[in-house]
C-alpha cells in the first residue's frame, strides 16, 4: 500500500486542479456567455470568431478546410495563419456533438478553451516534475490552472483560439523533450533505440513539438529553444559532464518526427513566412536535425583526432558562425523571417496601439510591477528570485536540466517585456519556478517529512521536527496559493464576453437586409482558389461584390456574423495609411474631406461604413496613430490634450481639462480632447454629427443607445465641445445626447439637385428618424457660384431602409424655400434634378 501511494500520491492532487480549473473557467463566467439576446454561446474577442468561421466552413467541406480565405480583407483575401489544429480539433468535436446550425457549433466550441485551461495542469506537471521533482510538479500543476490575468483570459469559457493550444502543445513539447533526454543519459545509445519504449519518448516529443506548430505558425520556436539548449549543452559539455550523444539522438529524433507531422502543411502559402504555413517551419526543423547531426560528428571527429584543450568548442562557434553567415547569404528570406522573431519584441509606430503589444512592464509610460500582480498574482514575486536562485544552482550544481529550464524562463520573460501578450506564456514559468523555490522552502522547513511522518502515525518523528516548522511550510503555501485562487476566482467571472447587443443586432441586420444575402451565404462556405498573386486585387469574386469599411477590430464580426466581407481586419490587414497614401480603414476614418474617404471607397469597393462609439472616442486615437504613422503625430493631429471625467455626489458628470478636480466629486476615467481638425475627420462625421453634411453616405441602421458607458458619456461631452467651440464655423449644432452605439452608413451616389439661386448659399434640411425613434437634423450648405448650385442628397423619403426622412427635404437660398422628395432609385444612379431657388 505504501508503494502505491508514493508512486500514486500526486494524482488526487492533479485531478483536483483540472477538476477546480474546469469549475473556474466554466461556471463563473456562464452568464457573460449565454445571454439571452443571443441564440448559443458568445464568443469572446475578436479572434475567436474568425475560428468559429473556420471551423464552420470547414464541416461544411469537411475534410477540407480554407487556406485561402477571399472572405476578408476586401479586395485581396489573405491567407490564413490560423493553424489546423484548433480548427480540426473544434470541428470533430462539433460533428460529434451533433452540432449543425451556428448557434449549436458556437456553444460546443466555447467549452474547448476550457479543457484546454484544466488540462495545462498536465504538461506543467511533467516539465516540472522532470527538472525539480515530483512534489514541485504538484505544486506548479495547481498553481498554473490558478494564474489570473492574460493566461486565464485566454482559457476561459468561450475564448476558443490557439492561444492556450499555444502553451499547451509548448509545455508538452518541452516536457515530453527533457523526459526523453533523462530517459536515456547514461544508457547506451545504441540500446535506447533498440529498446521500443525508450525510442517512443523522443517521438513523442516530436509529435508535441509538430502539434505545437499546428497550433499556432511560430511553434517552431520550441525547436530553436532546445537548439540553444543543445548548442550550450556541447560548448560547455565539460563543465556539466552532459550525455551528449544521448542527446544528439533525442534531438535529432524529435526533430524529424516534427518535420513528419508538419509535412502535410508545409506549403499551404507561398514564400517562406514565420506565422503562415509554409516551407519555413519545416526548414527549421530539418535545418535544427542536421545541425545537431553535425555537432555530434565534429564531436566524435575532435575525440579521434584532436588532441587540443578548448579545440571542439572552437570548432563549434566557428562552426555557428559560419552555418548562421551562410544563411543570410544563400537563403536571405529565411534569415529575415528568422529575425523577425527577434523584432517583435521591439513593435513601433501603429502597432503600439494593439493592447496586446504594448510593452509589459510599462504603466502611463512608466516602469511598474502592477502588470505583473495582475497576470501572475503572487506567483510572479516568488518566481524571478526563483530563476535567480537556480541561475546560482546551475552553476553550484551542474545539472544541465537547470540550463534547460532557465533558457526556457528567460528567453520567455525578454518576450514578455517586449510584448505583454507573453503574459499567457510567462504564466506557466510563474507557476512553474514558483512552485521549484516553494518546493524547496518547503524541504528545508522538513515539511514532507512531516507529513510523510503524520501518513505512518510516526509521533516521535513529528515531534523532532516540530510543529512551527509545519505551520510556516502551511503559510508558504497559503501565501503562494490563497492570493493567486482569489484573483483567479475573482477574474474568470470576468474574462468572457465581447461582441455586445447593438454590434450583434447590426450585424445580424446587415446580413439580412443588404443587398447580395444569398450570393454572400453561397460564397461564405466556398473553398477559394487561392490567387496567382496576392498583392492584386482576387480575381475570382462573384458579380456584384462590395466591401464594408469599418475599424479593424471588427473585421471577423463583419465576416462570421454579417456575412459581409470586411476592407480590414484584426490580422491588422487593410488598414492603410496617410503617410504613404494606401487606401484603407486609418485613412478613410480620418479624412478631412468627403472626396478623399471617396476617393478610397471607390478603390476598395466600399458600400457600407459600420462606425460604433467607440471608434469616434477611445479607439480614434488608435486610427490616428495608423494613419500618420507615429504616435505624437497622431496625438498632435487631432488632439487638444487631455481631460478627466468626474460624477459628483448628486450623479451630474463634468469635466475637468487641467489634473485638479472640484472638491467632492469621483473621477471615472481620463478622456482625450478633441481639437477642430478631429471634428473634420469622417469618423467624427458619422458619428458625432450622424452624417450631416456628408454627400454620399446615409445612416441606414442605428443601433440601441450608448447611453450609460463610458464611451457613450465620451460621446455626449465631444458633442458638446463642438457646439460650443466649433459650431459656428460648420454652419450646425448637433443634439447633446449619447447615440447609437453601432451606426451603419449606405455609400450612394447621391442624387444631384441643381439649378439657379439668389442667394449666397443653399442649404438643404430635413428631418430623419432612425430606427430607435431618435430624430437628427440633416444639413446640408453649399455655396452659390455664378448664380448656380449643386447639392448631392444621400437620403430619399421612399426608402427600404428604416432609417428614413420624415418629411420633404426644404431646400433655401436667398429667401425663396422650395421642397423635394427623393427616392432610392435617384439616390444609386445619382440622377440629376434641376430645381431653380429664384
């Protein structure tokens, strides 16, 4: 009995993680997932829906999916990096369940992430048990299915991407590698082959490094990590007395049952690329073979044949050098996508404004801890003095496991700073040497010996050691432990959701009520012939194609819920920019006149525009920052400086434009103020002003209200900022009111109403009711030239849209009022009315 429960011991604990995981992740954010507006799961983020876009064209192809995908990033489609995976692992388990509408595929793919969370407690387990030992490997797999933040953000109950598949299949792959390597030290290598168990670690290591580049494009750094580590392992062979030939086997084994797996997707884009599937991936892992093939030989050849200190570790940085100089010579595209994993640590200009980029330890531009309390809790403040400690053990120690791990650790806290999406990374090496430093507080405090004497009712043993020993070994793990559940706890009721109502119904809307809907249903599940060239607008879309331009968050909404095809997307596509003239979102929204934004709508084929409150507010900044190029640019361009937001006691919300507040009031947040140049954007004009003014875009959809957010009350005060500030100059005030959180704006032709005027002006005006019932005044005033003028109308009283005039347009100048009806049919063939104000 005894014997089994030393060999069994961990697994009730390891059960009680997943078991605990699975509750956390899945019952504490229920509720933000199935809503009631809502047929099915919600699923979380942007991401997320591309994946449930795959994975349903995918059943409906089924075997095969899209690698190609025409669906976005109008008018030249991309090729998808998104791996097979998560897409084939989400589909089986949709066809299994029985799922057919979207609704059914949605919620059986929002548990995946989930699992995957709960089951991360068993590669953790692994790695750290093969480094640090069995009783630290209990402690890191509860710890890790615990670590709050950006690691349980992206395991929670709906967030089905790659993301926790990514540090899965990671953790797998090193665990599973480090298992194979302490299998086989010290035996003969020659019997580990022979021997079918032995040979079957190595493999499977393999197979968890090419299910890790399944899962996400750049797994292949899994390879380069153990090739650092294999690199350090034959330089400093002598100091650590490692097996290297053990080793090299491993090594080299992995690698090709890797390259075996990742075969079948190794060309499935052109070129070579880190993130997309192509011949990249599978040149690393056969260039990582054959170099450690070439260590191991130069190894046995020095041994036989030199008989000179230091001689092999020479030969093997010159060796380096000249294998790495070769392939930035003969192969420049495969060295400049390997450098590329170098440089996102250092993101610049436009894509500093994705959270996910920005770098980690970094808070109001300033150095801050508070990121790391966020992600890792208390984990994080025992782990870097842990790695710093066992950087010491290395060297006391020699045990090369120890430089194994700490490559892993500190190749992942460098990415960590450079990007805060780490964070999901750097979770599992919080856990992990948090645990490694606990598990040895806890063996200096006798605290297993202690329990291990309670197990056998051994008093006299219980007594030596003494009971303060137990209690602190108790409080190190209730320190380690209690914090990092209650953030855990308190987060994951949290971590869920994204798309709201108002975005939801507008697109559901837009689905049904825009031109195309059974061509567009029909195109959605088609497998695409991929383009001969990809930089030219695809040749292959059906007749009557158009786009839809909005900001780049919302590109997989457009596709997987509207069934539109959006001009950007959140693979940062068709964004564009000013600087360098190409068309795109960041210039459309900020133009500063109608006939540029037109001049980029004619070129993408833009028929709609979905601007939400948040674009004209929070998220406007972001639009600068892309379309100028930098950061104080984009700030300088559009922005007066900045505010704070404060209710007082009574429930009024004020502003305050310098730091000091008024005496008793609760500030909500900072707000950026607008100057005159951000009112001439077309952002602004769709949303603050709903379009007046404009020539050819009519609001043809708006959602429910933003009243009561945040950006809703960001939109009330940019409204009232215009009509006492800059009014006057537009020529029309707007109501001071929040909105429509989700506009949707028709690009029309307009129709031309021209003719004779007395005046020095006319002015056009109607009335519009929105389908919220919300009345807004459109205005239009343009100038009289030679005694003639032109208006271009967007709107017409004899619309199919719900948003319509609600009486005739009147039209003035010089005194004379005359009045016009328009209908849909004048409005898209841009026909011309003559109509004289004399």
């Amino acid at each position: 009995m005894s014997q089994k429960l030393e060999r069994y011991w961990h697994v009730p604990f390891i059960l009680l993680a997943i078991i605990l995981a699975l509750y956390i992740r899945i019952v504490n954010p229920w509720n933000l997932v199935f809503v009631p507006w809502m047929e099915g799961a919600r699923l979380s983020g942007n991401d997320p829906w591309y994946y449930f876009r795959l994975v349903e064209s995918t059943i409906h192809n089924f075997p095969n999916r899209i690698w190609f995908d025409a669906f976005t990033h109008y008018p030249y489609g991309t090729y998808t990096h998104f791996g097979p995976f998560l897409t084939y692992l989400s589909a089986f388990a949709a066809m299994i369940a029985g799922a057919s509408s979207s609704a059914e595929i949605r919620t059986v793919i929002a548990f995946i992430p989930a699992i995957g969370g709960a089951l991360l407690a068993l590669p953790t387990y692994l790695l750290t048990k093969e480094v640090f030992g069995k009783k630290a490997g209990v402690i890191a797999s509860i710890l890790v299915v615990l670590i709050p933040g950006q690691l349980m953000a992206r395991s929670v109950l709906s967030f089905n991407d790659h993301h926790i598949w990514e540090v899965f299949w990671q953790i797998a792959a090193l665990g599973t590698f480090i298992l194979a390597y302490n299998r086989w030290k010290s035996r003969d290598y020659g019997e580990n082959i022979k021997d079918n168990k032995q040979l079957a670690y190595p493999i499977l290591a393999g197979i968890c490094m090419g299910l890790y580049i399944l899962a996400w494009g750049p797994g292949f750094i899994s390879a380069l990590l153990i090739l650092v580590f294999v690199f350090f392992a034959f330089l400093l062979k002598d100091f650590f007395k490692i097996d290297t030939k053990s080793l090299a086997f491993v090594s080299v084994i992995a690698f090709l049952v890797a390259a075996v797996i990742y075969l079948p997707f190794s060309f499935k884009a052109p070129g070579l690329s880190t993130t997309r599937y192509t011949a990249f991936q599978l040149l690393v892992l056969i260039g990582s073979a054959l170099i450690v093939s070439l260590f191991y030989f130069v190894e046995k050849f020095v041994e036989s044949k030199i008989d000179k200190r230091y001689a092999f570790q020479i030969i093997i940085l010159l060796l380096s050098a000249t294998l790495t100089a070769i392939a930035f010579i003969i192969a420049p595209d495969f060295a400049r996508n390997l450098q590329y994993i170098f440089r996102v640590v250092q993101p610049k200009g436009g894509a500093l404004t994705i959270a996910e980029v920005q770098p980690f330890f970094s808070l109001g531009g300033k150095f801050s801890l508070t990121p790391a309390w966020q992600n890792f809790s208390v984990t994080f403040f025992f782990a870097i003095p842990a790695m710093v400690y066992y950087l010491y053990r290395l060297v006391k120690t020699r045990d090369e496991r120890l430089l194994f791990i700490l490559i892993w650790g500190f190749a992942m806290l460098v990415a960590l700073a450079g990007q805060n999406r780490f964070a999901y990374y750097f979770g599992v090496v919080s856990a992990v040497f948090a645990a490694a430093i606990a598990d040895k507080i806890l063996e200096k405090l006798s605290f297993y010996d202690y329990i291990s004497a309670a197990v056998k009712n051994d008093e006299k043993t219980m007594k030596k050691i003494g009971a303060s020993k137990v209690i602190a070994g108790a409080l190190v793990l209730a320190v380690l432990i209690y914090p990092t559940f209650s953030q855990a706890n308190f987060y994951s009721k949290y971590s869920a959701g994204g798309i709201n109502k108002q975005w939801y119904d507008a697109l559901i809307w837009m689905r049904e009520n825009t031109p195309g809907k059974e061509m567009y249903d029909k195109f959605y599940y088609e497998l695409y012939k991929p383009p001969e060239n990809p930089r030219e607008r695809y040749p292959y879309y059906p007749e009557g194609v158009y786009s839809v331009m909005s900001w780049w968050d919302y590109g997989h909404w457009i596709t997987a819920i509207a069934h539109r095809i959006p001009v950007a997307n959140p693979f940062q596509q068709g964004i564009g920019n000013k600087y360098n003239n190409v068309p795109g979102a960041a210039p459309f929204f900020t133009a500063l006149n109608e006939s540029y934004a037109n001049s980029i709508a004619e070129k993408l084929d833009v028929k709609y525009v979905v601007s939400d409150v948040e674009m004209a507010t929070g998220k406007f900044y972001a639009m600068a920052v892309w379309a100028e190029g930098t950061l104080e640019k984009g700030w300088r361009t559009y922005y007066a400086g900045t505010g704070i937001i404060y209710h007082d006691l009574r429930g009024n919300i004020g502003i305050s434009l310098s730091p000091r507040l008024p005496p008793g009031v609760t500030p909500m947040g900072t707000i950026s103020v607008p100057n005159e140049n951000y009112y001439k954007t077309m952002e602004a004009k769709f949303h603050i002003f709903d379009g007046i003014g404009l020539k050819h875009y009519r609001m043809v959809y708006e959602s429910e209200s933003s009243a009561g957010t945040f950006p809703g009350i960001q939109e009330l005060f940019y409204r009232k900022r215009f009509n006492s500030i800059y009014s006057k100059s537009f020529g029309f005030k707007v109501n001071e009111t929040s909105t429509g959180y989700v506009k949707v704006f028709e690009y029309v032709k307009g129709a031309i109403v021209k003719g004779k005027a007395s005046g020095d002006y006319v002015v056009a005006k109607v009335k519009i009711k929105t389908n919220q019932g919300r009345v807004f005044e459109y205005v239009q005033r343009v100038k009289v030239e030679n005694g003639e003028y032109e208006l271009v109308l967007p709107y017409a009283q004899e619309t199919k849209y719900p948003v319509k005039p609600i009486e005739d347009y009147r039209i003035e100048s010089g005194g004379v009022v005359k009045t016009l009806k328009l209908s849909d049919e004048e409005l898209e063939k841009g026909e011309v009315i003559q109509l004289d104000l004399i």
